[in-house]
C-alpha cells in the first residue's frame, strides 16, 4: 500500500462526488468531524437568506410564511430517516444534554411507574460525562442509584433494579460501538428502558431506532447531536427521539418530560394557564428554537442525506470501514515503536467512525503539532489522540498523508517542544 | 397634537441616530419588537464572518482561537450592563424556559433546605404561560403547590408557607409592570426568594437586579429573552442570573441546579466521570451553545449598548413613556367609540414598552387587517392587541401613523373581511 494506492481508491469512489457539498480549507487535513464538521456550502448563503429576507425583511410573519414554527419537527423527520426512526418521531430542540435531561426523565417515570423498586440508572463508566452528570443530577434528585459499569459488565446489571440503561452508542474516547439491537432486547427481557445517545452515530453510522427484528430489539428513546458527523455548525441544536408506544403511554398516564416549556404544548397560542403536551415526541419541545442555528442544521443534514441516491449510510458505513481500517494499518505500520496503542475496536462491526490511539505522554502535544501541519484530530484526556473519518467527504489519500505527518512527528520529536504543550482553553 | 408635530418630536430626539443601526423594512411600521426586535445591520456581516472563517476556515479550532468558548460570560456581561447586575453574574444559555426551570429548581433548593414546610410556589394567574408551565411541573414534580393569584393579590401570600414568588417584570398582555424593589423586599421578609421574568424587560425598561437600596431589595434569580428587545433575532439563546450570594451558599452546600451539563462543570475538558460545578454563575450553562444564534445575539445586545453615551436605559425609558403615552392619547382620541379598551397602567411608572387594547371580538382580524397596511402589532388570545414600542428604533410618527391605520381599518370594518379571520399557526 502507497499514497498512490490511496489516490486509486479515491478514484474509485462512488461517493467522492459529496465531498463538493462542503467548503475545505485548503492544506487542510480535516479528521476532527467528530467534534465539529465541517461547513456544507448551502450553509452561508441559506443562513443570509434567513437573516435579510426572513428575518430583516418579513420579521415576525417568518413564524408562519417560512414556516420557523415547523423547523423542530422538518428538520426531526430528515435525521429520523438517519437513524432508523418513523416520520413525527423526532424533534430538533436545545442541546444534548437538555435533551438527554428529558429522555432520561420519560424513561425513568416510565419504568417505575409500575415498578418503583427499580432503582439504578445503569452507564457505561467511560461515556460522555455531560451524559454522566445529567444521570447523576436526576439520581441525587430523585434517590436514585447511578451505577457506572464497564461495558462487558453490562449484561450483569440487567435485572429487576434496573430503571433504565443509558448509553451512547459510540464511545467518544474509543469509538467502540454498542450492538443496539441486543442491549434493547436484552435490557427489555430484564424489564427496564434504554435511553441512546446517538452523537457519535447519527450521520456516521446506520442506526435502527426502530430496529429491524422483533419488537423488542427497538429502542425506547434517544438523543443526539447536530454539530458532529450531522456537519449543523457549531453548537447547532440537538434532537431528541421516543418510541411511538412510549408517547402514546405518556398521553394517557399523564408521565410528562419536565421541560414543559410553552413550545411542547398543545395549543400554544391558546396562551392557557395549564400545560397540557402536544401528541408525541413534539411534547419534547420546549422554548422557542434558535433560527439561525437550525438553519444551519439544515443544511448539514442535507449533506448527509445527499448520499441516499448513493446507497445513503450503508454506502457510507463501507466507505468508513474502509477508511478506519486503513488507517489503523498504516499506523501501525509506519508508527510503530512510538508508544501508541491502538484503543478502538479492531472489528469493524464495534467499531464507530473514529479511530483513537492513546500514549502514556505527550498525546496532547503530538496532537497539537499535527494541528500545526494541518492535520486536525483532537485530543481527550488523559491520553487519547482521537481522529475522526467523516466519509462524506474525507479520502483515502488524507489517511495516508495524514499518518505520513504522525510519522514525521514521532520520528522527529518536534511535539516536545514547548509551544505544543501549552493547554488551550479547549482541549 | 397633529402629524407634524410628531415629526417635530423625532427632529429633537437624541436617540435618533440609534436607528441607524437597523434594517428596517420600507413601507413597515413595525410595533411588534416585544415579540421579534428587528435586525441589526451590523449581524448578517457577523453571522456571515462566523461561518466563513470561524466555522469554514478555521473550524474547531475557533472555539479557542475565536473565543467561542466564552460566549455565554462575553455577552452575559453585556446583558448585565442592561439589567443591573455585575460583570461575571449573568451567562447566556439555551431558551429562557430551559433557564426558568434552572433556577426556580435553584430557587427552590435553597430556599426549602432549611425550611421544608416552605411548599408555595406562587406566580400571576396571567404570567406568561412557559412559566406558569415549568412551574407546573416542577410543582408536580416534587409535591409542591403552585398558586396563582392576581397581581394585588401577591402581599397576601408573602408568609412562611411561600418558598419562591416567581414572577415576570413586564406583563406580555397588558405590559403592566411590578416593583421590583418592593415585592424583592416584601418576599424576603417573609423568608422567601424571588425569581424573575425578564423577557419582556431587559433592553426596554430600567432593571437593577442587584437593587439601588438596601441589600434586601436585591433580586435572587433572573432569566431573560434575547429575541424581544435585545434584537438578537429568531429565538436567540436566552440569560440566567443568579445574586452571588446565592450561587456561593450553592457552592458550599451542593445546591445544584439539575441540568449539569459538561459546560457548566468547573473543569469540562477534564471529562471527569463526577460533576463539580464552576465556580458562580457559570454552574447555569449546560450544554453546547448555538454558536451563529449566540453571534446574532451579541450584535443585538451591543445595539442597546450603543445608547450608553446617550444616557442609556435611562434615556431610552423617556422615549418609551413618551411614546407609549403618546400612543394611547392618540388611539383614545382618535379611535374612540369602537370598543378598545385599555389594558395597559395609565401610570407610566407602572408601564413596560408596550400598549395593548382588548376588544370583545375581532382583535385577530384588527391586527390582520394592520399588518395588511404594513403596521405590525400582534394579538395575544383571547383578546390582546398589542404593540410594542422600541425605543432604539420606533418613531414619534410611527405612533401617529399606526394610530391612523388603526382609526381607517375600524371606520372602514375592512378587518371583517373573511381573510383577516383565517387564522395562522403562529398568531
């Protein structure tokens, strides 16, 4: 294998043509699509036409005449079809973290509704904390118990304790990835929910909320980010998911999700004293959605749907693999001897769109003087350097330059120097 | 008082330069900035600056090398200046539904951790609805009480069942408007603590959160609206304050508020498995910030800045209680005999921004017919039509011409035409 060999596979792409939907800077290696991606070309002029003509010229009439008070649910029911989810079933409101605040709540009213001797929120010890901390929040509120597990320690917590199973699908550290379909199943055999979230996987990674099985393999709800492998824009808005069979219970028992702002009511022009929830998941809305950002999410959503004509994501989970495999060769290959070690799954199929190594030291610097060459991945603490494989619109030959510069760096030891060990705010 | 004399008004106008600022629509007078304020000319280059080189360019980068990291303190400081509150007080997060939620929880921890028998939570049976939802459900939530009293009705629930009087500053009906002072001091005396609404407020009215008299006329919580007068466009994030020394009897006691993103944490890119809240105010940001809604939003806070070497809140309080007083001069005098009666206080010191008139029926299509004409006002179910006067940007004659609409669509019943009454999802 040779850069040249990568240039060949490029050519060979079906799905190089998607590349053009974004806006790359030049000399630049982008593998950080997982924190941030990149920019959709629409997204400049769409977001103009919103400022100067729906806001600027047609004002507050753009609630009704551009449809703003719809954006919620058209933009829900273009990620539904992303991750494996009905039309109606899926909204884009606040953040993940305030979503997951209202997942987790549903989830928990729901399984101890009849059933209030469940008691423990199960995790995975090393997700997402903001995931941690919401759970820990509602465990202290409500006393309940948090217990923090490592993955294969899983299958052990599924019993009559158990509230509700909370995981993100793909570690954000390791990019290993959870098999949905037999947690669902398994964690609904023990009685108890499972609440997703899905900021690594939307986008990047088939998803089947509503599974493909039985119904038991389908998942209860789910949550996830719009700024990563969704390419929304910075801190763009979050989505929040509910199984149909859980909304219509929340109808008729009253079992609310607590941010019950004005936006998830019913009639919320009726401006009445009493809340009183909007059918389905749109109860999960609560104030008033920031335009500008949806806008943007949009039009990063539509770049992840422009690959449907393609194969959508099975054609972009081939060309992940693909790209994730090969990286973890050549790494190894060419970067051998430098004290990195492999921490994402090796098999593919637990394997998300990223590939992560750790070092005992200096991952921070060596990511930073990648960054100085133009190569981007990121850094987590402690000790993961952290390369994420956008398939929309990264190529085979970026994974060969971009172990090309690892090596050079490694081999030339410039990332001890003293300005790439200088923290940043941001990490 | 004739048209010429309102044009007389705005030649003498200090603030008149302030209009400079704005995109506004020719042909518009527009008295609906109590719902969306207008665009600032200064935020499309902005937004356009944010997504090119932030977003496009520079990508994650930005969040260090464009500060974007110390977006919710930067223009949370900026708000502050507005509504008397110090610098490092205030932060800029999620929907304003989502922050009343954050700190009526505060609220309520802090003012029952040493008195439990303390169960009332009491509002304005006319409060905006969000509000008297969040409280609703958070009433449900933990087996407290909401009571909803009317405004003359609050003094005789100020006693030692109260825990937090939570209130909006300005009425989005009647823009009737509370002391704040008084009712801070009256609430605290009978062992209470009060949140308030600043939606309607920040930007249009003087507001010293941190109070001009003694240390018990201070407020304890605020939240706020970036969309109305602040000008920070379609659902721009929203504000939390907390008095400091709240927020460090928090820090001492555990008293969190239950939405404990990883933003909020005292060391997010740690990524510790265990919250630990930052230090103040911050603890009150959640998760990621909407970036290119959070970048509109500054350019609207900074247009109220711009009236500081005009005499600032101060200033433009004069202009509103002379429009607003001019106003319902106007529409009484001239628009007589057609059943509009006055809701807003006659007393200007009692008064927000705005001017609202009920009428029996036919407020949807009045308001209808007006926009038809150019003039937008809104209608508030089930019989408010409403206009808000922005004093940045709103004319003397702007009152005298809504004022002529008015008395032409009323003399003429051209609002009984049938498309006046076909009501808009959003009214």
């Amino acid at each position: 294998m040779n850069r040249q060999d990568c240039l060949s596979l490029d050519a060979e792409d079906p799905l190089t043509a998607l590349r053009e939907q974004f806006e790359l800077p030049d000399g630049t290696i982008y593998l950080d699509g997982n924190s941030l991606g990149v920019l959709p070309r629409a997204a400049a002029a769409r977001v103009q036409q919103v400022i100067r003509d729906e806001w600027g010229r047609d004002l507050i009439r753009s609630w009704n005449t551009a449809g703003w008070i719809d954006l919620p649910q058209r933009i829900g029911d273009k990620i539904a079809r992303l991750v494996g989810a009905g039309p109606g079933e899926l909204i884009v409101a606040d953040s993940t973290s305030v979503n997951l605040y209202k997942a987790l709540t549903a989830a928990l009213n729901l399984a101890r509704a009849d059933a209030p001797q469940r008691r423990a929120i199960v995790s995975e010890r090393h997700n997402f904390p903001t995931d941690l901390y919401i759970a820990e929040s509602l465990a202290r509120e409500r006393g309940l118990e948090l217990r923090l597990v490592d993955a294969d320690e899983i299958p052990a917590q599924l019993n009559d304790t158990l509230a509700v199973l909370m995981l993100t699908h793909v570690n954000y550290r390791t990019g290993r990835m959870h098999r949905m379909d037999e947690l669902n199943r398994a964690a609904h055999a023990a009685g108890a929910l499972v609440v997703w979230d899905l900021a690594h996987s939307a986008g990047a990674v088939p998803v089947n909320l509503l599974g493909s099985g039985p119904p038991e393999e389908a998942a209860d709800f789910a949550v996830g980010c719009g700024y990563k492998y969704l390419n929304g824009g910075p801190g763009a808005p979050a989505f929040a998911w509910a199984h149909p069979r859980h909304t219509a219970r929340m109808d008729a028992e009253q079992l609310w999700q607590p941010l019950s702002g004005w936006l998830g009511h019913a009639a919320p022009f009726e401006f009445t004293p009493n809340y009183r929830p909007a059918a389905g998941v749109a109860r999960f809305i609560c104030g008033t959605p920031p335009v500008l950002s949806m806008a943007a999410l949009e039009c990063g959503v539509d770049t992840v749907l422009a690959a449907e004509p393609h194969g959508g994501l099975a054609a972009l989970r081939r060309k992940s693999v693909a790209l994730t495999d090969l990286f973890i060769r050549l790494v190894e290959a060419r970067c051998g001897g430098h004290g990195l070690t492999l921490q994402t799954p090796r098999d593919a199929s637990a394997r998300g769109s990223q590939v992560s190594f750790s070092r005992d030291d200096g991952g921070y610097a060596i990511v930073q003087a990648l960054i100085e060459r133009g190569v981007i991945g990121d850094f987590r603490a402690p000790d993961i350097l952290r390369f994420g494989f956008t398939p929309l619109y990264t190529r085979f030959v970026d994974a060969w330059d971009a172990t090309e510069h690892l090596m050079q760096v490694l081999q030339s030891g410039e990332w001890r120097e003293a300005r790439f060990n200088q923290r940043a705010a941001v990490t």
